[in-house]
C-alpha cells in the first residue's frame, strides 16, 4: 500500500511539474511574439497589398496574417527596429507600423474594457493603438460628432491603447481619422474581434510549443 502511496505521489507530482512547465513556456512566448499593425492597407481599393506576400517573404520570423487589414504576429525573436525596417523594404508603399508586445495585447483581452457594455448588432467595438505614448490626453468618454447622434464613442484609454466604439455607418471612417488629433499621435484602429483573434494566435502558438 505505502509504496502504490509513494507511485501515486510521483505521478501527482511529475504531472505538476509538466504543467509548470508548459505555464512557463506559454508566457516566455506571449512574452517574445510581437504584434504588427499597418495603417491605411486594402481601404477603398487604394493602397492594395496582399498579407500573405508579407508572410511569405518574412517567412524566417515564423509571421501569422490575421484578416486582410494588415494584422500579423510575429512569433520568432526579433528587435523592433530591424523588423521595422523589413518590413518597410517589403511594403510597395510608406505605412505607419504600429508594433506592440504580444503579452500587451493578452493582457487586454484579459482585463476586457468592454465588460458591462451590451453588445449591439449595429455597434463595432474597437481598439485604436497610439504610435507612441504621448501627453495629450482628451477628456474621456468622448463623443464623435459631439453633438446629435454619435459615430464614434471613445471609452476609455490604457497607455497607448483606446477603446470605444462606432456605428456602422460610412462617415465613420473620416472620425476614426480625428483620433490622430485627439491624442496627437497617429492611432492605427482594429476592431475587437480582431484584437480577440491575436490572443488566439499567440495561446496558440505558446501551447503548441
């Protein structure tokens, strides 16, 4: 009896350790991937450019393309500066590259901004990135227009990330532009299901190690 105690111990035991140790390998890799937002790709038909030419080129830094936006995980290690700088040689045109840490991005989903907001079928949520922390910060919530019926409605911010909303309607994307203004610094836009689809990327990635 004491020694089956002793083997069933063992188990527990070793059974621990290994999920200790994928744990570990899951936030050492969320803590490594980037995130790579372009700005202004694919919008009217102008500025046309295929993500997955950018994956095939930067194939050697193991990049995932998530809608046709420009969203891309990039799971291998990499500086900023020299992906950067590859993957301006790689576009056919200037673009603001907005790159955050994948962990960054986990934590937001985590925290969920959004959470006691109801869902609506004719309301998108959103999360804009600022190119770089800057001072100006407008009082928040904020309304666009600001007055009659909104378009846009910017909740809250956390450091270089602002969340709102905005209505499906085709002057919206003229307002998302005026949060250039507002925070004074360039903010590239996804929407929250995109943001949501990163995390699964990168979970992905880190379980799959």
């Amino acid at each position: 009896m004491a020694f089956h105690r002793r083997r069933s111990v063992g188990r527990a035991l070793l059974a621990f350790l290994e999920r200790e140790l994928r744990a570990r390998v899951h936030r050492r890799r969320q803590g490594v991937a980037l995130v790579v937002l372009l700005r202004g790709l694919n919008v009217g038909g102008r500025r046309a450019f295929r993500p997955t030419t950018l994956v095939e080129r930067l194939r050697h830094l193991d990049v995932v393309n998530i809608g046709a936006a420009g969203t891309f995980v990039i799971r291998r290690p990499v500086g900023r500066t020299q992906l950067r700088a590859e993957i301006a040689r790689e576009l056919p045109f200037d673009a603001e590259i907005v790159i955050c840490e994948g962990r960054e991005i986990v934590r937001l989903v985590s925290h969920d901004a959004f959470a006691g907001v109801s869902e609506r079928p004719d309301i998108v949520r959103f999360v804009s990135v600022l190119s770089r922390r800057h001072r100006i910060a407008p009082e928040l919530p904020m309304k666009l227009p600001s007055r009659g019926d909104w378009l846009v409605r910017v909740l809250a911010r956390d450091g270089r990330f602002v969340f709102g909303e905005y209505r499906r309607h085709m002057k919206v994307i003229g307002y998302l532009g005026t949060l250039d203004r507002a925070f004074g610094v360039p903010a590239t836009t996804r929407n929250w299901h995109t943001i949501r689809a990163i995390t699964k990327v990168l979970n992905d990635g880190a379980s799959g190690a």
